[in-house]
C-alpha cells in the first residue's frame, strides 16, 4: 500500500512538473509550480527527509511561489504571449537531448553500489556530544557550521544584488508598491487575526528544531511570510532600505555567528569549535541571532526593489 | 459541468476543506497517542477552518467584484 | 521497487523536464521555473541517494539532508535575484519575452546560475 | 490499521488530482486558485494520514506549515490579481476609491 501511495505521488509530481514547463498560460504555470511544491513535500516525507519537507513546504512552495506570482502579475502575461512559436526548430534536439541527461541519471541510479556510502554512523556517534537531539541541527550547526555561515551571507548578497537593481532615484527608499485595503474589510481581518498565530507556530518550528525536525529557516520563513501578509494588508509600510536599524537588524545574526567563530578559536582552538558544555547554549544563540536577521532578508528578497522614495 | 461558476464552485470547495478535513482529523484524534497529540491535530483543524473561512470570503468578493465589471 | 529507487527515477526525470522546459520556452519567467524544476529534480535525486544510506535509528543520512536544505535556501535567494533582474529587464526595456531575440537570452538566463 | 489510513491518503490523493482536470482544460484564474487551496487543504490531510503511519509527530508540524501558507499564497493572489486584470497598481487604486 505504501508503494501504491509512492507511486500515485510519483505520477502526480510527473504530471504537474510537465504543465508547470509547458502550460500555455504564464500563471497556471506558477500555480502548478505552487501545488507542485506541495506534492514535493510530501515525497519528502516519504523519503524521511521531515526537515526538508518543512523547508520545501515552506520556502521551495511558498514563498517561491509567491514570488513567481507577483512577477507574473507585474509582466502582464496573462495569455500565452505568443511565446512559443519561436522556437520550433529546437525542439526535437532538446527533447532528444533531455532524454539522454534524463537517461544517464536514471542508469546512474540502478547503478549505485549495493551498500551506500553513508555518514549516518559518524553523526550517530557524535551526536551526543552536541547536546542536541535532531541530527540535521547537528549537522547544520556543529559538524558543518561553515556552510551555514556562508548560506546566510549568500542570502545577504543575493539581497544586496536585489536591491542594486533599482533605479537612481529611488535608491534607498521603500520596496514594493504601497498597498491599501479597506480597514475593515476581509483583507485587513485576515491579516490581524493569522500573524499572530503564525508568529506562534513560527516560534515554535524555530524552537523545537533542537530536538525534533524544524529550525531557523522554516521558523524565519513563517515570520516571514507573516509579516508580508500585514504589509499587504496595508496594515504597515516596509521600511525604507536606507533605515540604519534595518541595515544593523540584517547584518546583526551573521556577525554574532561569526563572532561565535572566532570565540572558538580563543576557547576550543578551531574557528567556529565550541568549548566543552557550551555547545547547546552557543548553537542556540547563533540560532536566536539568525532568526530576525533571516526573517528580514527572505520578506526584503520577496519585496524586491524598491520602487518609491522614503516617502510613504 | 455540476458546478457550472466560480462562486459554486467555491462552495463546494469550503465543504471538502472544513467537513472533509475535520472528518480525518476526528478519525486521527481518536487512535492519537497522547492528549497533547490530539490537541494538535485538532489545532491544525481549526487553523485551516480560521484560514478557509478569511480566504473563501476574499475570493468570494474578488469573484464578485469581477464579474460585476463590464 | 523502493521509495529510493522510484523517486530517483522520479528525480531523473524531472531533471528531464526541466532541461527541455529551459530550453524550449523563450519567456525569461518561464525559464526560471524550469530552473526550479530541474533544480528540485537535483535535489530528490541528491535526497533518493541520502535515502539509502539510512542506519543507526536515522530514516536517512543526515549530513545530506542538511546540504539539502542549505542547497533549497540559496536556490531560493538565486530565484529572487533571477526574477528582480527580470523585472529590471522588463521595465527598462518593456519587454518581457526574448523570443525576438534570441542571443540576449543569455543575460538574462545568467542570472538564474 | 496502517493499510487503511495509507488507502485513505491514495484517495485523497486521487480525488484532488481529478480536482486539477479543470486547469488543464483552461478554466480562469480564480478556478486555478481554488484548485490550489484544495491541494493545501489535500496535501495537509495526506499529511496528518502519513505522520499516524509512521508515528513520526513531526510531521504535524509540516502539515502546520503547509496551512498557513497556502492560505498567504490565496491572500497573495487575490491582492495580485485583482478584478478582470493583472494589475498591481490598478488594484490599489480600487482598495483606496472604496476605502
């Protein structure tokens, strides 16, 4: 029975893969892209990946799809613009071409040796000394921490390279397009009563990724989604990128996880080792510092540019 | 088409979302390991109900506001 | 045939369907959700594998899994800086299809690297 | 036990694919929203199924997840996509004549 559900994700994730890249229509695309994302996630169960499933459900689904959504409606593509007509001649060669990398991949899988290659033992052995109870936080933040480091000054950059796309004069003013509601009307009403309980469960996947599937980036992207959901709502403005507050919120996490790093160089002797006993506390506080400074780059990367000056 | 506009369709949409997923939450509460189990499902359940209701109401009057437009 | 085994041959594919999708479809837009698509293919491949390497009480192999997730947010923040360098497009050149054009879809596409 | 849970997540699974046939067959924007709160809504009930099989609770949360942001994506739409255009600034234009 197991199989059976396996297989009907697998012929459903097929399906809506295909219309997402050959639709006619530019947002039925994206909205197969959404629903796509959620199917995703559930194949993520099934592979017990319950951490990434979050992240997929979350970020892979959510917010790129929101994303894609917005971008939609700002082009104007509402029919098929005329796109693809013009390039008729290529698609034999690329249909070929995807069914040779398609092809290779999949003997590439019945080929992989009979006992994996896996480090599953090792993070076993030394999870206790983390202090920590989910494997993946372990991972993320003690055995690999480095990575982590770099993906939230990757996120900062891919912020900066967002917000140089604006023009001159509307450098360092507000992103997005000011939006407005009726006060009390359905809008306004969804956006006061679902943040709050969004912050709640938001709190609580950051809080429980110590011990249970979850953490700082699918807690940062509720936050996250959250606090767009009352910008939308023309419950409040987002602020003016030139903001010092906000330039020190975003930078704040990443340097408390640097400094961390370098106070494992003073105390345990490597950069980013953590002093014996100290473990729990100290990945818990890179995770605290992250938390804001994360929610803050994923809501300004969903706003993108900014398009008006400091006034509201 | 049964549903032949938006708007019914919308209707029948609500009763799978609220009846349907309250039914399987009901089937799950009762083999739930713990209280504190239960009590969660339940909370997703109410949840979704919180969010259907704010977001049917929205396409509701998005629908409406369309179709009332030349 | 096991979960491993299937969403692999699930993964390859989507890979597949992506690739074409890049290809073929001349909107900007349309090339970064194919992206994405061969993206996640790259990943539930990458996952398929972790998968097999379940021991110890783990469903799956761990350091694998987290590489995932770091790998699904910087594909997030590559998408984000794609689609503001689409719109940037858009609005400096008002259009948003490179069909006419078919050499300068390469700055564009770049930015989805 | 397990059987009967996992027969009940392949139906649900079943009925809301059929639920995405009017998409494919063109309906308008509005269906294909409504197709996605249906898959949200789907997704959490297979979701809760699977988590009662595998007795992993964590994945309640994932169904917590998926919750509420397909009902941020359907708020997203409707603020994107307002009446009869694609237009942003239309949209806040109407919301301010009628606030």
């Amino acid at each position: 029975m197991m199989t059976f559900v396996n297989l009907l994700l697998a012929v459903l994730l097929l399906a809506l893969a295909a219309w997402t890249t050959l639709a006619r229509n530019m947002f039925a695309a994206v909205v197969g892209f959404i629903a796509y994302g959620a199917l995703l996630a559930l194949a993520w169960v099934q592979l017990s990946g319950i951490d990434i499933a979050l992240t997929e459900a979350a970020i892979g689904s959510g917010l790129t799809g929101l994303l894609l959504l917005n971008a939609a409606s700002r082009l104007h593509v509402n029919a098929n613009a005329g796109g693809n007509t013009g390039r008729s001649r290529l698609r034999v060669p690329a249909a070929l071409l995807s069914a040779a990398v398609s092809g290779a991949l999949m003997l590439c899988v019945f080929a992989l040796p009979e006992t994996p290659p896996t480090l599953a033992p090792d993070v076993a052995a030394n999870l206790a000394s983390t202090e920590v109870r989910n494997p993946i936080t372990a991972v993320l933040l003690a055995f690999r921490a480095m990575d982590t480091l770099l993906e939230a000054i990757v996120l900062l950059f891919a912020l900066i390279g967002v917000w140089s796309l604006s023009s001159d004069p509307h450098w360092g003013g507000r992103p997005g397009l000011r939006q407005y509601s009726e006060p009390n009307g359905i809008l306004a009403y969804t956006a006061r009563v679902l943040p709050p309980i969004g912050i709640v469960v938001g709190a609580y996947i950051f809080w429980t990724g110590a011990d249970y599937p979850g953490g700082k980036f699918q807690g940062a992207t509720l936050l996250a989604a959250m606090w767009l959901l009352v910008l939308m709502a023309g419950l409040a403005d987002a602020p003016p990128i030139r903001r010092t507050w906000l330039r020190v919120a975003l930078v704040a996490g990443p340097l408390a996880f640097i400094a961390v790093g370098f106070l494992g160089l003073q105390t345990a002797g490597a950069f980013l080792a953590y002093p014996e006993g100290f473990v729990k506390p100290l990945i818990i506080a890179i995770e605290l510092a992250l938390l804001p400074s994360l929610t803050l780059v994923l809501g300004l990367l969903l706003l993108g540019a900014p398009l008006r000056g400091e006034e509201p | 088409m049964r549903f032949p506009d938006t708007l019914t369709r919308l209707h029948a949409l609500t009763k799978a979302d609220n009846l349907g997923l309250g039914l399987v939450v009901l089937g799950l509460v009762l083999q739930a390991g713990s209280v504190a189990a239960a009590l969660k499902l339940i909370c997703v359940w109410l949840l979704l109900l919180l969010s259907g209701a704010c977001v049917s109401q929205l396409i509701a009057r998005n629908t409406r506001e369309r179709e009332s437009r030349p | 045939m096991n979960a491993a085994d299937l969403f692999g041959v699930v993964a390859a594919l989507l890979v597949g369907i992506g690739l074409y999708g890049l290809i073929v479809n001349p909107q900007p837009l349309r090339k970064i959700l194919s992206f994405n698509v061969i993206g996640n293919g790259v990943f539930l491949l990458f996952g398929a594998i972790a998968y097999r390497g379940a021991a110890f009480g783990l469903g799956s192999d761990p350091v694998p899994q987290a590489l995932l997730i770091t790998g699904l947010v910087v594909a997030f923040s590559a998408t984000a800086l794609a689609v503001a360098l689409l719109l940037r497009l858009f609005e400096a050149t008002g259009s948003d299809t490179l069909s006419s054009e078919p050499p300068a879809a390469n700055p564009s596409a770049a930015g989805e690297q | 036990m397990a059987d009967v849970l996992l027969a009940a997540a392949g139906i649900i699974l079943v009925t809301v694919a059929l639920g995405l046939v009017p998409i494919v067959r063109g309906a308008s924007a509005t269906d294909n929203i409504l197709a996605v709160q249906l898959f949200g809504t789907g997704g959490v009930a297979v979701l809760l199924l699977l988590g009662a099989v595998s007795g992993a609770e964590a994945i309640v949360d994932v169904a917590l997840t998926l919750a509420l942001l397909s009902a941020f994506v359907s708020v997203a739409f409707v603020k994107s996509y307002p009446a009869a255009s694609s237009d942003v600034t239309r949209s806040s234009a109407m919301y301010e004549c009628r606030a």
